[in-house]
C-alpha cells in the first residue's frame, strides 16, 4: 500500500469525521509494508497511460496529493473497460488501487467488490485481502473481518498488519491484554511499524501503564512524522494525558500545545491545554483559555464546564453559577457542571444548596471526583454546626484518595480535614506531614499544609470564615 494513497483515504476520513476507527483506519492505510515477502510486485508497467502509470506506482507524494480519489475511480475505471493489453497481475493492481479510493470515498461495498476480484486474480495478495478485511469491519461484519484476519495471520504469519488489526478489534472488545500480546508480535515482525505502537500504546493507557504508553506514542512519533495529515493532533493527544497523569505538567502542555498547532480547529486540544493549565495553578490563562472555547464551540457544554470551574477557582462564583446553568441547558444531567453549581453555592455560603448539587453530580457518576470533594469539605469545614459531619466527611475524602491511588496531595489535605472533624487528630496530623513530604517544590501548597499543620497540633479541627462577598466577583 503506497504512503500517499492512505494519506489521501485519511484526509477523507477526517472530513467525514469517522471517530476511533476511521482513524485507525488511516493508520493502517499509511504503513509502510515493504518488507512483507507477499506484497504486490513492483516493476515497469508497459502499456498504460501516464497518468494510469502514476496511480498504480505513485512514485510522487506531491503529485499523488494533487489528485483525489474520484480521479482514482475515474481512471481505474476507464483502464479497466479496455483491458485487452492488461496482464492478471497489473489487472489486480488496478482493481485494489480502485478499492482504496472507493473506501476513501466511503464506499466500503464498491471497495470490496474490487477487493474481491482482486484477489481473483492475484490469490496470494495478503494486501488486498487485508484491506477487504477492513471493508468487511466497515460494513459491519466484523465476525467475517475477524475470521478472514485469522486465515490471513494463518496463511501469512510474516505479514504484520493483519496482527494490528486485530490487536484493535479486540482492543475495542476490552480485551486489553490479548491486543498488547497482537501488537507486540507485529512489532517483532517489523519493528517500523508505526501504526503497531500506536495501537499497543492505546492499550498500555487503557490499562494505566502510563510509562509505557509515553514510550511506544514516543517510537510512533518518531516513525511517521506529521505534516498536517491523518489526525495529526491525536498521539500528541495521548502522549499529554499520561504525561498529565504521571505529573509531568510541563511537558504535558507542551504536547497539547502541539497538538493544537496541528489540528487548530479542534475542541479536544484546547480542552485538555486548559485543564493542564488549571492543574498548574493558571487560573487566569486557564479562564482566557474557557473565553476562546466558548467563541469557537459555544454549542459544547464543556465548554461552560471550563468557564464556570476557572471562575470558581478565580473567586468569582456568581459568574461561575450563571455560566454553569447556561450549560446545564445544552447537558441537564452533566455532572461536571452539577458539581461546579455546587462549588459556587459553597464560596456563597449556600451550603445547603451546594449540597443538592454535589448529589445531582454524584447520582450521574457516582466516582465524581469534583462532587466528592466538594461534599467531603462542606461535612469537614462548613461553619455551620448542624452541617457538618466529619463520619461522612471522613469516608467521602478517603474514596476521593483511592480514586487517586493515593498520590494527589489536594486529596490527601482534605482527608487530614475530615479526619480532625472526625476527632482523628494524630492520624490528621500524620496525613499532613505525609503530604508535605509528597508537595515537592509547589511552595504555595507547601504554605498551606503548614497553617493546616499548625492548626492540628493546636488541637483543633480547621474551620472556614463565611465571607458573603467572594472579592473579584463584580
């Protein structure tokens, strides 16, 4: 399969928005297979037409790009109604090269019908029964695509891409480790194998192998440069949220920075540089950041999921609550902004309202993160006497810690909270200076976990002032 013709199919692919398989679909259609032992025969091609000869060898990536795919079907057509000086061989490369730009077109049912005559002529083309087997998962029949995948890992065992096929469709089916097994053994089949990595690296995020995630996105990156084709921004995507997960902050950003560069009119970048500016202490960037989400996807709830958390995190929570409810029009049953209503309600001392909320957010996803933090502190903090309850607090805070395995010091503060409200203070005392020891260079954290440290060895539980006019809420 020729480089350019798959970049072609992907630009189709990404302007008719196929989502995750349409991807991994480009993927596979710009490997470079040359070492397969099985793969078509290359050679002069007498007797064609020039601009015949150019759409079966392609010898130009820049002259390949300035055609499209019905320019393919147009002259593969037209050679095929005068095949009388055409051998089977070069018949067969017309028909598959057809086939490709027919799916490129969406085709799938014309692409396989030449897939399949292909393969009638040329019976020992793995290629060409490969891609039918990706015309058939097109179409829907994923259990034929399956059982072809396996006569073809079967028949071709040196072949390597039938191997990242089904690593995918079985990664699809949750079953994680058996496409980590597939994707290796294609790796080991040809270790520049580009689309093998970035599938294995899917399924290392999937089953938080973080670590390993960032190293085969890192080998992918490296084999197939982007330039602007087949969801560029995607691996930049990836590499930043384990990036993100592991704490590398920076480097995080940097990736979604990248991959906003290459993909500038798409949501998902942007939303994920404003969370990593968020968990860096960025609040004003970050609320920049939600301004411009809502001018280009206004009609994308997360995006008043954005603005509303950066104007609760800037003190501003009337804003934040207007914002969140003009979400809540587009999402009624977002949890997100259920638990950002709560936060505003709790920085205006609507306790009990914020209350409310937090168990709307938690009745949606029941592991909120947000909502189970914001109920946890009004149980352990709030001034009000009938409110509190450091029990709840206590067992709210520590499922917030196991959600986080343990490790995100903001979680583990709040813990310490709940349990000096639950008259656990040598244990709250312990959490903090646990996380002292984990708060690293974050010097405002580190300020805040010795007041709350002293606080304890006072032998009291901390308490919040009630101030009715949050400052910078005009």
């Amino acid at each position: 399969m020729n480089k350019s013709l798959g970049c072609l199919l992907s630009r189709t692919i990404r302007r008719r928005g196929w989502g995750a398989f349409g991807l991994f679909l480009s993927l596979c259609l710009v490997g470079s297979f040359s070492n397969c032992s099985h793969a078509e025969p290359s050679g002069a091609i007498g007797g064609e037409s020039l601009q015949l000869r150019a759409v079966l060898e392609l010898p130009y990536r820049d002259y390949f790009m300035s055609i499209d795919a019905k320019s393919v079907i147009t002259e593969c057509s037209q050679a095929l109604k005068d095949n009388r000086h055409h051998t089977d061989m070069i018949l067969a490369r017309i028909l598959k090269r057809r086939g490709e730009a027919y799916a490129a077109e969406s085709n799938f049912k014309e692409a396989k019908a030449d897939f399949d005559k292909a393969i009638d002529l040329q019976p020992s083309d793995c290629e060409s029964k490969w891609e039918r087997c990706i015309a058939c998962a097109r179409l829907g029949d994923d259990k034929g695509a399956k059982k072809e995948l396996d006569n073809l890992v079967r028949d071709f065992p040196k072949y390597a891409p039938p191997y990242v096929t089904l690593a995918h469709l079985l990664l699809a089916q949750g079953d994680y480790d058996a496409g980590i097994r597939l994707a290796s053994k294609a790796i080991a089949l040809d270790p520049r194998l580009g689309e093998a990595y970035y599938i294995r690296s899917q399924a290392y995020f999937a089953t938080s192998d973080y670590q390993k995630c960032l190293t085969d996105m890192n080998h992918f990156i490296e084999l197939m440069p982007f330039k602007g084709e087949y969801f560029p921004e995607h691996p930049y995507l990836i590499r930043g949220k384990a990036l993100l997960i592991l704490e590398k902050h920076e480097d995080a950003i940097f990736n979604f920075q990248m991959a906003r560069r290459l993909n500038a009119s798409s949501f998902e970048p942007l939303f994920w540089l404003w969370r990593a500016n968020v968990n860096v202490g960025r609040t004003h960037v970050s609320y920049m950041m939600s301004l411009e989400m809502l001018k280009t996807h206004g009609d994308n709830p997360l995006a008043y999921t954005a603005q509303a958390t950066s104007l609760n995190l800037c003190g501003r929570p009337k804003q934040a609550l207007t914002s969140a409810q003009k979400g809540l029009t587009l999402e009624a049953d977002s949890p997100e902004l259920h638990a950002q209503l709560g936060a505003a309600y709790d920085q205006l001392g609507k306790y009990e309202d914020a209350l409310k909320e937090f168990d709307i957010a938690l009745r949606n996803n029941p592991d909120h993160i947000s909502a189970l933090c914001g109920k946890a502190y009004v149980y352990a903090t709030c001034p009000d006497d009938t409110l509190r309850n450091g029990k709840r607090a206590q067992e709210l805070a520590k499922k917030c810690c196991d959600l986080t395995d343990n490790k995100n010091v903001i979680m583990l503060g709040l813990l310490s909270e709940a349990q000096a409200e639950n008259d656990q203070m040598k244990e709250a005392i312990r959490t903090v200076k646990e996380c002292l020891d984990k708060c690293g260079k974050n010097e405002d954290m580190k300020g805040r976990l010795e007041k709350l440290l002293a606080v304890f060895e006072n032998g009291r539980p901390y308490r919040r002032e009630y101030d009715p006019k949050p400052i910078n809420d005009e």
